[in-house]
C-alpha cells in the first residue's frame, strides 16, 4: 500500500476552444494547485499565468506517449500533476493515453495517484456555438486522422453517421500532407443527402486567427480546411436562418410554435405518433 503522504494526484484536464473565459472554474482550479503541469507548448501558453513558475514540462505533438508515461510517474511518486488538452482531454486527447499507461503499468484504484478528470468544452461544442445550434439533434464526431485508425474503418463510420442522418463533426480534417481524406469523406455524405446540405468550415474557433466559412455540402471544398479546422455537416433536418445552422429537436412537429398546442392527434408526455408528420 502506499503511505497516505505519497498520494500523488493526476488531473486530466481539458482547457476548452482556447481562451481563457471558456475554460471551466475547476480546470483553472485544479491547474493551480498542480506541482507540475504537462502539455503542447501551445495550451501552455494559453494558462501560462496559473503555471507561473511551477515545474513543467512543454513538448511538441508527436512525443504524447512519453508525455503520458512522465505524468504517470510524476504522480505515482507523490506530486500534484496536471495533464492539459485542448477542447476536453478525454475527446481525441491525452486523457485516454493516460489510462492506457495506468492499466499497462497495473495500477489500481486506491493506489498512488488519485485520477480525476475535468471536462472542457470540446470543438464541436465550441465551434457549434459560433454558427448557432447546429447540434439540436442526434450528432457525431468522427477524426479523419488515418495516423492511428485504418482509413477502412474511418469510411465505414462515414458511411454509418451518413445513412443514420446524424450531423457530423469531423476533427482532423486535414494536414499539409493529408488531403484526400475529407474529399472522400464529402463525396460518401453526398450519396445520402442533398448537396444543398449547410456545412459550416469553423477554423480555430475562439482563437486569435478564428475564421468561419458559413457553404453547403455541394461548395465546402472551394475553402481552405486544415488541422485546425472542424467541419460541421448538417443532417437532412439542419437548414441556414439569418447565417445561423440550425438543427431543429423537432418540437414542430408536435406542437404549433405559436400557442404551444398540440397538434392534432398528437399528445404532450407520450411518443410522438409519427404517421402524422407531415
Ligand atoms: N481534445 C480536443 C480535440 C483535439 S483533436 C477537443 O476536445 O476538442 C484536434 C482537432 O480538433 C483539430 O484538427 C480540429 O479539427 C479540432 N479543433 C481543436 N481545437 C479547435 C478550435 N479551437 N477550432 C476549431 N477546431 C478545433
């Protein structure tokens, strides 16, 4: 067992978008009381006045898994350590390497280092904020990044999220050396739904360099799409309101919007009975 005095505590915490008014009050808390704080040069900079002077350790993106294994021991040995992501740390980001170390390393609940994680607000969110409320309804994320998962597999879940009408984000669009895949993944939407469809291309929502490309299904890739941009494919329900994307949750099509009142045949609390939508 180890001595109560050891316990070390290993935050998993995600920053949000990437400005300090979006990050929740617990991930500000829990990275000030952190000895030490881990994370990719940019989101350091980001919380660099709670870092202040507390050990840290700054790298670039391809050295996560030492990152990981450093935060693990860091903390099994007694220290107070924060692991920081973009967006939340568990969605495409560290929080789950971290895990992944834990269980190789045969770490169990109750030993050295307690694990919490606190959760930020991801890019669909925060990119789904800035063009109106395109999440109303069933929605998506899906990576174009083939880095880690097998393109095959990607294209299936394509195809999935495409035929069960979800609305779409993808992360990961595309690179200076990844093309192709958000071509493809475009052209495979388009045989289930009309080009017509609103995309929005939102590019480093909440940033300095924030750009939002308000297209549809049928123009998305006349626009610049890049790693920091997320794309937002409408379902067959999502349409465009004053250069607002909106998903409906489908209120209307049980009630009147201007009385509140159920539509004919339709009763408030019970299932929607569908031969009736028109
Ligand atoms: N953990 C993050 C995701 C990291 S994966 C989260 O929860 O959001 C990296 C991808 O996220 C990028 O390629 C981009 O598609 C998206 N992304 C991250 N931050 C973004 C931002 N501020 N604006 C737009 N897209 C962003």
């Amino acid at each position: 067992m180890t001595e109560t005095s050891s316990q070390g505590l290993l935050s998993i915490v995600g920053i949000g978008p990437g400005n300090h008014d979006y990050i929740v009050p617990a991930a500000l808390k829990a990275i000030e009381n952190a000895d030490m704080v881990i994370g990719y040069r940019t989101y350091m900079l980001l919380v660099r006045k709670l870092i202040k002077d507390k050990e840290r350790i700054q790298t670039g993106m391809t050295e996560e898994i030492e990152r990981a294994r450093h935060a693990v021991h860091e903390a099994r040995s007694g220290k107070r350590v924060a692991i920081i992501s973009s967006g939340d740390a568990g969605v495409y980001g560290m929080g789950t390497l971290v895990f992944e170390v834990l269980k190789q390393e045969g770490w169990k609940k109750g030993d050295s280092p307690e694990v919490e994680v606190i959760p930020g607000a991801t890019a669909l969110n925060s990119c789904a904020s800035l063009v109106g409320t395109p999440l109303g309804h069933d929605s998506c994320m899906i990576s174009l990044s083939d880095l880690l998962t097998p393109w095959p597999i990607i294209e299936k879940r394509i195809h999935a999220a495409a035929e069960g009408d979800f609305v779409i984000g993808f992360y990961n669009p595309a690179s200076g050396r990844r093309q192709r895949q958000i071509v493809e993944a475009r052209d495979i939407i388009a045989q289930y739904r009309p080009l017509s469809t609103p995309v929005a291309l939102v590019k480093s929502a909440y940033r300095f360099r924030q750009n939002i490309v308000m297209t549809d299904l049928e123009s998305m890739l006349d626009y610049e799409i890049g790693m920091l941009t997320t794309v937002l494919v409408g379902s067959s329900q999502t349409y465009m309101f004053e250069g607002y994307m909106v998903t409906p949750r489908g209120y209307q099509n049980k009630y009147n919007l201007e009385d509140g009142v159920a539509h004919q045949g339709q009763t408030p609390g019970i299932s929607i009975n569908h031969e009736l939508i028109q």
